[in-house]
C-alpha cells in the first residue's frame, strides 16, 4: 500500500513539471 502511494505521487509529481514546463 506505501509503494502503490508513493508511485502515485511521484507520477503526480512529474505530470505537474511537464505541465509547468509546457507553460
């Protein structure tokens, strides 16, 4: 369960930069 969360984030994570670098 505490791996499956972090990935999650870290997917999150990485989709916001793209999107900030896109801006």
């Amino acid at each position: 369960m505490s791996d499956e969360g972090r990935e999650l984030r870290r997917k999150q994570q990485e989709n916001v930069r793209e999107l900030r670098s896109k801006l």
